[in-house]
C-alpha cells in the first residue's frame, strides 16, 4: 500500500493482555518505520462485561517511530495533528523506499 501511494496506515486490533504489552506499540512503531509513513492502531475501550480482555491503548505513530498520541484503556477520543510532510522528509534523509530493488520482490502465482 506505501508503494501505491499510501501515508497512513490503520491497523484495527485486539490484543490480549499478554501480547498487547510485549507487541503492540513494538509492531506499530515497526511497520512505521519500514514503511516511513504514520500507523494508527485502534483497539476496544475496557469493557468489564466482556469475557474477552483486550489490551486496548489505541495509539498513533509518526515515520520516525514516535508515539504521537495514546489511548489508555479507557474509552478515549485520540486527536492529534499529523503532518503528512514529515513522510517526505524522512524518505529524504533515509531513502529506504527509494533504493528498494523492486526486481529482488516478485509476487508469482
């Protein structure tokens, strides 16, 4: 999706109070990075009645892996100013997607 034009990514999830804690920012913050544009994940509030416990802690990343808004894990409306040129920027200092060698990356069916 990045090489098609994309600067955002959303990731809707639910990981369990095991994961949630060891990978959820960590993944966020790696598809950031490998990607150089922002992810949001976005995860259910506490909901005591449920017998399924999500982590919650919705969060938003910029392409330099920095956590620029976060939910706890209560219900919360996360706003925070994303700043498409940042996307732009970083290609220019780390051109990562610039000098990816698209002949190495072949979808065959």
């Amino acid at each position: 999706m990045t090489l098609k034009g994309a600067e955002i990514l959303i990731f809707p999830g639910e990981f369990n109070l095991t994961t949630g804690p060891l990978h959820w920012k960590l993944l966020l913050q790696a598809k950031a990075v490998d990607n150089q544009i922002f992810t949001i994940g976005v995860s259910t509030s506490l909901n005591k009645n449920q017998s399924y416990q999500a982590y919650r802690h919705s969060l938003i990343v910029n392409p330099l892996e920095k956590i620029i808004a976060e939910a706890n894990s209560e219900e919360e409306l996360l706003i925070a100013e994303i700043d498409l040129n940042e996307i732009s920027i970083v290609r220019k200092k780390l051109p990562i997607i610039k000098n990816k060698r698209n002949n190495l990356y072949q979808l065959k069916y």
